[in-house]
C-alpha cells in the first residue's frame, strides 16, 4: 500500500529525485523478496518485513519533509519576488510623482518669471509714457513761451513801425521788404511780414499801400521797384499770414491805381 501511495519522479522537483529513487528501490527490493516467498522461495522473516516497512515509512517521511521544505522555500522566494516587485513599483511611482513636482516646480518659475517680466515691461511703460508726457509738457511750455516771445515781438515791431511814421527810410524799408521777398522761413521774418501785412491793411492810400510818399509816387520807376518787392513779399503763396491774400490784392490795386494816374 506504501509504495501505491508514491507520486511518480516527474511530480517531484528536480533536486529530490535521488530520494525518491531510493524510496522505490527498496519498495522494489521489499516486492521482489514478497514474491520469492510467495513461490515457497525463502521469504523474509517477519523482522524483516517490518524493518523494511519502517524504512520505507522513514524514506517517505524525509520525502514529505523535503517536499515541504522545498515548498517553503518556494513561498519565500514568491514572497521575496513580490516585495521586490512591490519595491520596485513604489520606486517607479516616487521617480513619476518627482518627475511631476519637477514639471509643476519649472512651470511654477517659468510662471514667476513670465510674471516679473509683465511686472518690469509695465514699470518700463510707465517710465517712457512719464518721459513722453514731461517731454510733452516741456515742448508745449518751450512753445508757449516762443508764441508769447513771438508776439512780444511783433506787438513791439509794429509800435515801432507805427512810432517811426515817416522817419522809417526807403532804404530800410527796401531792405526789409526784399529779405521778406527772399525769405519767410524765420521766426523774424514771419513776424516782419504780418506786420506788412496789417500795415498794408490799416491804409487806405495807394501811395502809402506801396510804401511811398506822395512825391515818390509820382515816380513811376519807384512805384514798380515797391509794387514787385511787396507783391513778393506778402504773396499767399510765400506768407503763411491768414490776411496776405488781402494784403497781396491791395497792394495790386493801389499798383494799378498809381500807373493810371501816372
């Protein structure tokens, strides 16, 4: 019965194969010496039998114990598998979750930095727009102080041409007329012509419209020299003043007013 117990060597692990093979010697051995009595050979002796009953109990028991140590062995190594893996696992897991702060740490001081960035182009914008507003309050100051010097100026030209009446020479007058002629793009001489401007305006004679006496206006040499050098002078085309087209049709009359009577 003991030996139809016995699993066949390939149930068994490799490393207990030389035990099992012992155990079915002897239960081959126990057999054979059954059958020789069986057939009135010479049988063995009831010790005997037992002996090799108790040896073959022997053999399966050290067979039982090495399958469970074998087997012990096999859920220690299972176990120590799984806490590797497990070891491993969580390794792979704290590597993922660091990757992940790192990413949030980059984003969060690429954000930090994008943001002292917006922060240092606002400050940027307020200094050039404060620039730009002092540097437009200066140029309008700069202006205003030029347009009160300008009409200062003016206001004291025309008071001294009014005051000079008659002392004011032909030859400065030609003077003045033929730079006004030749140029209008200085402040000065802008002002010169507004002031022949109005000049012209304010008479109402046609030797005085042209800058002459009335000697003087009988000269019809001098009334032409006077008519070109006005007409130059105060033409809207060159005088940016808003009354030169006036002034430039007066001084034509009072022209054409002097030849006919000369």
């Amino acid at each position: 019965m003991a030996s139809s117990a016995n699993p066949s060597p390939c149930d068994l692990p490799a490393n207990t194969h030389g035990l099992h093979a012992t155990l079915n010697k002897t239960i081959s051995k126990t057999n054979k010496q059954s059958k020789q009595w069986v057939r009135g050979q010479t049988g063995p002796t009831p010790e005997q039998i037992a002996a090799q009953k108790l040896l073959i109990e022997q053999k399966e028991a050290e067979l039982q114990k090495r399958r469970e140590e074998l087997a012990k062995k096999k859920q220690e190594k299972q176990e120590e598998l799984a806490k590797k893996k497990e070891e491993v696992a969580k390794k792979k897991e704290a590597k993922t979750w660091k990757r992940v702060d790192d990413t949030a740490e980059r984003l969060k001081k690429k954000e930090q930095e994008r943001a002292a960035l917006v922060e240092r182009i606002k400050m940027e914008q307020a200094r050039i727009s404060a620039e730009q507003t002092a540097a437009a309050e200066r140029k309008r100051a700069a202006e205003e102080a030029e347009e009160a010097k300008r009409k200062a100026r003016a206001s004291s030209l025309v008071k001294g041409f009014v005051e000079a009446g008659a002392t004011d020479t032909a030859a400065e007058r030609l003077q003045r007329w033929e730079r006004l002629a030749a140029e209008q793009k200085d402040a000065t001489a802008k002002e010169e012509a507004a002031v022949e401007v109005r000049r012209i305006l304010a008479t109402n004679e046609a030797h005085a419209v042209l800058g002459l006496g009335k000697l003087e206006a009988a000269e019809m040499s001098l009334v032409k020299r006077n008519y070109r050098l006005l007409a130059r002078a105060v033409h809207p085309d060159k005088c940016n003043h808003p009354q030169a087209k006036e002034a430039f049709q007066k001084v034509n009359k009072a022209y054409e007013t002097l030849r006919s009577q000369n």
